[in-house]
C-alpha cells in the first residue's frame, strides 16, 4: 500500500518528462553496438547533481531498464546485439528476420522484455526484504556453484556439435583467466600488453565477435539485404492471444529464473539466460528447432533478461550490494544524492525508494510502446541495402569501441575478435559457449579459490549446507538434462536385449 | 575407420593449430607466474584446450563426416577486404580524427561493396558523420576521437 501511495506522489509532470527522456536515452544507447545502459547511466548520473533525488533515481531508473531492452532489437534485426546481454537473441530472433518475419521477432522480444521486467518489478518491490535475506547466505562456494549452473547449460545449447561447442567455451575460460589475478593481484597471460594488465575487455570482445563478423558476414554472403526473402517483412508486432497463452509458461518461467539469477551478487545475465534457453528447448516438443527461429528461444532469453535486470537491483538496494556492474553504477548515482542503500533508504526516504520503483515500472511499459509502436520503424532496416548497412555498423563499433575506454587499442581489439568470429561462425564453432565462459569464468575461478582459502582446503565445511547442497542438485540436473532422453533410450535398448 | 570427409582440406585442422598456438603460448607464459595457486586455473585450461583440440583433429582425420564439421569459408576474401578496411579506417581516425576519417571510410567501403548510386553515397557518409557529432558529441558530452593532428 506505501507503494502506491508514493507512486502517485512521484507521478509528477517533471518526473514524467525526465522519465521518457530517459527511456529514450536507454532505448538509444543499448540498441546502438558499443552503447549500453552503462554509457547512459555514467553520462547521466552527473547531469542529474541538480535534480531531486527522486527525479534523478527515476530518470537513471528508466536508463537502466530500456538500456537493457535495447539491444534486444538490433540483435533480433541486424544480428548485432547492442549490448553483451542481448547476445542470446540473436541465437533465433535473427533466424526469424530473415525469414521476413523481423517485425513478429520485435513482438515477442518486446513483450517477453516487458513481462520479464514486471516480474522482476514485482519481485523489488513486494518480495525485496525476504528474498535480500537469501543474498547474505549466498558464500563463494555458492557463487561457485551458481557460475557452474551459468557453465554447465553449455552442454545443452551444443548438444549437435559437443566437442565444438567445448573448445569454444574452453577458449572462451582462456580468454577469461587474462589480466589480474582476483585473488593475488598477479598480473596473468597479459604478455606485458597494458590495456589488458587488468584483463581483457567485455564489451570489444563481444563486440567483435558478434557485430564486426556479423558485418563480413553480410559483406561474405554478397546479399543485397538482410531479410532474404523478397517479399515485406512479415506480419505484425503484436500477437494473438494464442501466441500469449503459448508463450506464457516459458516467460513466467525464465523470469522467475532471471530474478533469482539477478538477485545473487556477481552471476551475470548471460548466465541467466543460458539457462533459461536450456530449459526452454528441452520443454518444447520441438526443440531441433531452437537456433532456427523458434518464438520459443527468443521469448525466455528476453524474459531472463530484463528480470534479470530489475532482479540486480534488490541485493543493491537492500543490502548495498550490487547485483551486476551495472547496478553498481546505480549505487554511486544513490552515493552522490546522499543516499545509503539499505533498510534506511525505506525506513527515512520511502517516497524517493517507492518512487524510484515507480518510475522502473513506468520504464519496463515505455518497452511496450517503444517496441510495439516503433518496430515497423525499426523493422525497415532490413530493407536498407547492406553497402550501406555494413559501413555504419563498421563505424558504430569502432566508435562504441573507443569510447569504452578511450583506448585505440580497444578498436584493434574488435578486429581480431571479428575475424575470430567470423571463422568460428562460418566453421560451426558456436559462440554462445565462448561468451558464457568468458563471463563466467574468472568469477568461477576466484569464488573456487575464496572457498579453498576460507575452507582451509577443506570442502566439507561448506558442501553440505542446505542451500549449497541446492545448488549442487541443480547443477546435476542442468547436467544431465539435456542426455536424459539419451540415457532413457539406451537403458531401454539395454533391457530389450537382455530380454 | 573411414575419414568420411573428402575435402582436400578441412578448417578444424587450421581451427586446432590456431588453438594450439594459442594455449602452448599461454601454457608457456603461464609457467612464469610466481604463485601456485595463481597459476593453477591457466594450467589447467591450458592443458584442456589442447586436448580437446587434440580430440578434433583425431575425429577430423579418422571418424565418420558429422554435420558440424561442414564448413563454409566462402567468402572469406571479401571478409579479409572489410576487415582491411576496417584497420585502415582506425588508424585513420587515430591519425586524423574520426569526423575526417569516417566519410572517407564509409565512401571507399560503400563503393567497394557495390553502391553504384554516388550521389547516395556522399549524402550518407556526410549525414552520418553529422549524426554522430549531434548525438554523441553535441547532446551526450563523449568523446569522439580526435586524432593526433587535432587533440
């Protein structure tokens, strides 16, 4: 009930202004390849000294949440996921737009981003104070465990090509393990090159493998677009309620899976949903089908996403623990406003909390209108001829490159990456498995090596508390899930035989 | 056993050989890291990596053909041209600016990719290098590489 009482309070003209300046922000930032709501929000957060507190925590609120939703559409048109997070899109939303129906492919990612945000919404703030609770067991034996979860689904996704797909994500671990050492603070495989002494950046390796090799890839197949068909792209954003009741389980499912994804500290997005495309696919009677266009794929990676999102801000806001970097931009946006996360921030200042939530949940309905009502907008750059296309995308990666970290050397980066890219697509190496292990795995490495340090070496200490031996389980069916038809199969081959 | 694939060559050896250069060099590296513990995740990876590349080239020369060792490396040249491209518009930027360099890239690479109409390509690479001096650097503050010559 304080909730509403203090959203009506935030809904003023002012606030309303900032937040669709924000929204637009967001949108913008996170389509664009090399922009993110991170870009958004460190631009932001020092124009917004002169506002209320409340007016800024809802403009940066808004930032945040369509920064995600974003890239979703360049990855679900262009094959180009503006933001690491919107990487699994592409996996079917491309598939769909090339086959004409981009503007359907729009529909679901934006109303799959909608419901996951409003899950995780949701979640901030009836179930914040009970689930932050969880976040405190969460020890690096248990981050250890969840980031295996983030790994283990790899085998799900590569079940076609296993021996490819693994040394993909062993690349991928490699590629991770470069830079400072978390725990010793050793410098590692660096080679003695500067910008990688801390370690080798996300955001120009993702961008090289995902948007620089989609534009040779366009440049390669010598197309005069990117939709394939001649016919106008496809059907329409919106869908029937058929389609909403088909996709319902699958949302409901992989938002409650990003939330709790979300909610512990340092377990990326990617991690959420890999995990959520995994159980997707061996839920659908169909799931030769995933990585083919499939609504399905789509619908849970979105879904993850954006609760995942929302999902990070509950550990950061109750406990001052960021649940993902970009969370913890938000953390210094409520240090500059002269705030402190925490049971205080609710106890002392309810109407800039309450209001802050409010205008998250005005943002995640601004996705509905940004992408329903601008997907036949956006859905025309199919239609632009890809010598045009190729250079602008070109261009965008470099610049978004540079502006990373205002390094040269980050512009060479998504060269190398974008030929490495282009190689592992056209030679069935998948590159799912590559990010889901660059991410996850120097988190894993470190929580492993806290644990050992904690522990003394000694594990059992730690692997038999409730939530771990939860975890453990988890792990173990995200393992064998995906062979489990397999296994059946040959036990029941085994027992006609003997018979 | 039969080697199903007839090809006279088969991109997983040129895949493994980069992995194995790649890992031996990092394998190698690694044995400069002072402290054990440190040292024990890249070692480990390392070794991983090449054998699971070892893997590949064993079921590439001596097992049946499966679907994801097809590969399609066609166009590969015109791939290699974008990325030159690419480089040479970096260092351009670097060298003198990227509001110099990106109307040049983006001409020479419209051109290069077909783009007969010249009128079009002139108005594009000019309304976007305005574009991005109106978002990025006009509204938004960041910065825009400059160049050498004029930083």
């Amino acid at each position: 009930m304080e909730f509403f009482q203090y959203a009506i309070q935030a809904a003023t003209p002012e606030n309303m202004l900032w937040l669709v300046i924000g929204c637009i922000i967001g949108a913008i930032l996170g389509a664009l390849p090399g922009m993110s709501a991170d870009t958004g929000l460190a631009i932001f957060i020092p124009l917004t000294f002169n506002l209320d507190p409340t007016t800024a925590l809802i403009t940066l609120g808004a930032i945040y949440v369509t920064g995600a939703y974003g890239g979703n559409i360049t990855a679900v048109l262009v094959n180009t996921p503006g933001t690491s997070d919107s990487v699994f899109m592409t996996i079917d939303g491309y598939p769909m737009t090339q086959r004409g129906e981009g503007l359907k492919a729009i529909g679901v990612t934006t109303f799959s981003s909608f419901f996951g945000g409003m899950v995780g919404a949701a979640s901030l703030i009836f179930l914040a104070p009970i689930i932050a609770k969880m976040a405190v067991l969460f020890g690096p034996w248990e981050l250890f465990l969840v980031t295996m979860m983030g790994m283990v689904v790899i085998l799900g996704m590569v079940k076609e090509g296993v021996l490819k797909g693994l040394v993909s994500a062993s690349f991928g671990f490699l590629c991770s393990l470069i830079g400072m050492d978390g725990v010793t603070g050793l410098t590692r495989l660096s080679f003695g090159i500067k910008p990688i002494l801390d370690s080798l950046p996300l955001l120009p390796v993702v961008l090289g493998l995902f948007a620089v090799s989609q534009m040779f890839d366009l440049a390669a197949t010598h197309s005069a677009t990117i939709a394939i068909t001649d016919s106008a792209i496809k059907g329409s954003p919106f869908l029937s309620k058929k389609e909403h009741k088909a996709m319902f389980k699958n949302n409901l499912r992989s938002s409650i899976v990003g939330t709790i994804i979300g909610i512990v500290p340092g377990a990326a997005t990617t991690a959420a949903a890999g995990i959520s495309y995994n159980m997707a696919k061996k839920d659908d009677p169909h799931p030769e089908t995933f990585g083919k266009g499939n609504p399905q794929g789509l619908a849970c990676v979105s879904a993850a996403n954006n609760a995942e999102v929302t999902g990070a801000l509950i550990p950061l806001l109750t406990l001052g623990i960021p649940g993902n970097g970009t969370s913890a931009l938000f953390l210094g946006a409520l240090l500059v406003h002269g705030l402190a996360p925490g049971t205080q921030l609710f106890a002392k200042t309810p109407e800039i909390a309450y209001g802050m939530f409010f205008g998250i949940i005005m943002a995640t309905f601004a996705i509905l209108l940004i992408g329903l009502y601008g997907a036949p907008i956006y859905s025309k750059i199919t239609k632009v001829p890809n010598s045009i296309l190729i250079p602008i995308i070109g261009s965008l990666c470099v610049l978004g490159a540079f502006t990373y970290r205002n390094l040269f050397f980050d512009t060479l980066l998504i060269l190398v990456f974008g030929i490495i890219g282009f190689y592992m697509q056209r030679s069935n190496f998948p590159l799912a498995p590559f990010v889901l292990t660059f991410v996850l795995g120097k988190t894993s490495e470190m929580a492993f090596r806290r644990t050992m340090i904690i522990t003394g070496g000694d594990l059992t200490s730690v692997m038999f508390k409730p939530l771990a031996l939860a975890l453990f389980a988890i792990d173990l069916i995200l393992l064998i899930w995906p062979f489990w038809g397999d296994i059946k199969d040959y036990l029941k081959k085994d027992k006609t035989k003997t018979i | 056993m039969e080697n199903g694939y007839n090809k006279k060559f088969n991109s997983n050896y040129l895949s493994a050989a980069f992995i194995y250069l790649v890992s031996i060099s990092f394998l190698i590296n690694s044995f400069s890291i002072k402290d054990p513990q440190s040292r024990m995740f890249p070692t480990v990876i390392c070794i991983t990596t090449i054998i699971l590349a070892t893997l590949l080239v064993i079921r590439t020369k001596f097992m049946t053909t499966k679907k994801a060792d097809e590969d399609n490396l066609t166009g590969m040249t015109t791939a290699l041209k974008m990325l030159a491209l690419l480089f040479l518009y970096v260092v351009g930027i670097e060298i003198v600016s990227f509001y110099i360099a990106t109307p040049i890239y983006l001409s020479f690479t419209m051109l290069a990719l077909g783009q007969k109409n010249k009128k079009l390509v002139v108005i594009v690479s000019l309304l976007f290098t305005l574009g991005v001096y109106l978002f990025f650097d006009l509204l938004l503050g960041m910065a825009v590489p400059m160049g050498r010559f004029l930083s």
